[in-house]
C-alpha cells in the first residue's frame, strides 16, 4: 500500500524533472550545465563506469524512487557503462527489509554487466556482530548483483582495468581493516601493477584528513586528525598506495558536493597527488550545502579511461545533465 502511495507521489515529481530536463536542454549552456545521455565524451575510450555513493535507503520514504531515476538515467547509456559503483552507505541501517529494496531497484534496471557493492558503516548497522553484517553484504551482493563473494573486500575489473573494492570489518564510523585484509591488498596491488592500466580502488571511507578532514566531517574544529577517514588502517593503505601509478582512490562518507579547487578552499572532490588521485564522491542521497560545493542531490560521476589519461565526468543522474565544472581530467604516468 505505502509501496503505491510513494509511486503516485513521483508521478508529478517525475514530471517536474521532465520539465526541468527540457529547460536545461535549452538553457544549460549558458549556465555550464549540458543536458545529454550518457555516452563517451570522445572517441577511444577503453572502458567506463558510474559510481556513486551514500544513497542511503530506508523503508520509510521514497529513496528507492530517487535512487531509480538515476538508475534509469544510466540503463539508457547510449555508450553501455561497463560497470556501475554504490561506493558505500547503499543503505541507512543495514536491515534485511531496506537491503530487499535495493535489491528490487537493481532488478529493474540493465545498467552494466558488472555491478559492484562496496560497504559502507551504515551498512554495517544492521546487526550488533560484525558475522551477521558481512552475511547480509554477501548475501544481497549477490542477490543485488549476481556475484558472488566470501569477504566484504574482493576485487573485479573494469573492461580490463583493475578494480579492488575494500571494505570495513566492523561497525563504526571510521573502518576496521584487518591485518588479512590489508595483506591481501598488498598482493592485488601488485599484481594490478602488473597489467599496466589504471587502477582503481573504491573503499567507502576516505583516506584520514583528505577532502577537508576532519574539518569537513561534523564541521567542528575540535574534531582531532583522522575524524571521518578510514581510521586506525589509513597510513598503511595509503602507503600501499604510494607504491604504484596511475592509481585513483574513489571514496564517499562525507555527504559534501562537488567542489574544486577553484570554488572552495575547505574541500576539493579530486585531489591530484604524484602517482595517485583521491576522489570524493558526493551524497546521492542528500548531499550537505554547509561543506560547500554543489549541493543537488542524484550526482556522482562517469569515469572514462582513454590510453592516456583517465577522465571524470560529474553528472546529475537525476536530472540527466552533465556538470563540466567538476570534470577532472587525470594523465597517466608512463
Ligand atoms: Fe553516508
């Protein structure tokens, strides 16, 4: 019954975004946004994805309705995303009811053949032991994705570029990362080296005191280093990091927008560093205008892989439009 409440309630919502997407098509230009579908910004792109993050679910309202507008949006690629990444917090609460939902939303939808969950602390709050919250993450992975895996870390690839997904142990805010997870890290790390492509490591949490942190977490001056990061395993997964090129970190957690270097002194989306590059996702669900940067929520980004350089592409999945302002576009060493 709530079920077809909150659908006739997204009817003139549904509306309002079609009105709103044939004015931005007009318009967009002149005030830097471009509607379009998703398709490669130029020939020769060698693989490509969407990743967003925090969509945070819940039973009680429409999220899952938010959510499937840009599900939709992506499933009408006119290039084929060869994969598509919820960076984290996919739900609010980890309970078996609002992980059903996620699963339902990605039935109905043929977005990429490659899917990739990656946990984010919300979703280890559905249970008081850490066993109960990986069996759910494996089980709805599979169900959500058709994948099939036995640790909350696992790796995949994109179109041939490696991809590792970390993940937290535990239930805090910041991440538990066992001494097993870090050296199986160390491992994929080197043989991802070893395909000379980009890699790609998503992991809900953001590197300690990265992206405006901790300041940029609770917006409080007190809060002390490594607030709102990875945590306690940070240095060392940075350090690993480090060894290699050509690597791109993608994190959510903090609920910021984008923002670059340019607009915001606090936080930067993209930070450039010799041989690697961290990324901050924004919310989807509710991003926070208080951490600056742009607040609309539905945004994340489309990343293209060229033989040269790897490209971020913002976009507003809800309301199909891209953001050029918040492209970034990252060479690749040699
Ligand atoms: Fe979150």
């Amino acid at each position: 019954m709530l079920a077809a409440i909150v659908s006739v309630l997204f009817k003139p919502i549904r509306a309002g975004i079609a009105v709103f997407m044939a004015v931005a098509a007009l318009f967009g230009g002149i005030f830097g946004f471009e509607k379009a579908d998703i398709s490669h910004k130029k020939d020769g792109c060698l693989a490509s994805f969407a990743v967003i993050s925090d969509t945070h679910l819940t039973e009680a309202n429409g999220r899952r309705e938010v959510l499937e507008i840009g599900l939709e949006d992506m499933s009408k690629a006119k290039d084929r995303l060869d994969a598509f990444v919820v960076d984290g917090d996919i739900t609010d609460n980890g309970e078996p009811a609002v992980w059903e939902s996620f699963v339902l939303a990605m039935s109905k939808y043929d977005i990429s053949d490659n899917n990739i969950m990656v946990i984010g602390n919300h979703d280890t709050w559905g249970s008081d032991d850490p066993a109960v919250t990986k069996e759910n993450f494996i089980k709805y992975n599979k169900l959500a994705t058709g994948r099939e895996i036995t640790e909350v870390y696992y790796k995949t690839e994109i179109n041939g570029c490696p991809a590792i997904i970390l993940g937290s142990e535990g239930d805090h805010v910041s991440a538990t990362v066992s001494d097993t997870q870090i050296a199986w890290f160390e491992e994929q790390m080197e043989a991802a080296s070893q395909t000379g492509k980009p890699i790609f490591i998503f992991f809900h949490q953001p590197v300690n005191d990265t992206h405006g942190l901790p300041y940029t977490w609770e917006m409080n001056k007190d809060d002390g280093p490594g607030t709102g990061g990875i945590g306690d395993a940070s240095d060392r997964i940075l350090g690993i990091i480090k060894q290699y090129k050509n690597v791109f970190f993608i994190s959510g957690h903090i609920h910021a927008g984008f923002s670059t270097d340019d607009d915001n002194t606090v936080y930067s989306s993209v930070e450039r560093y010799d041989g690697y590059t961290l990324v901050n996702t924004p919310c989807y669900m509710y991003s926070d205008f208080l951490r600056g940067g742009n607040f609309l929520n539905g945004t994340g980004y489309v990343v293209e892989v060229y033989e040269n350089e790897v490209i971020f592409r913002a976009r507003n999945f809800i309301s199909g439009i891209w953001q050029p302002k918040y492209d970034a576009v990252i060479e690749l060493v040699k």
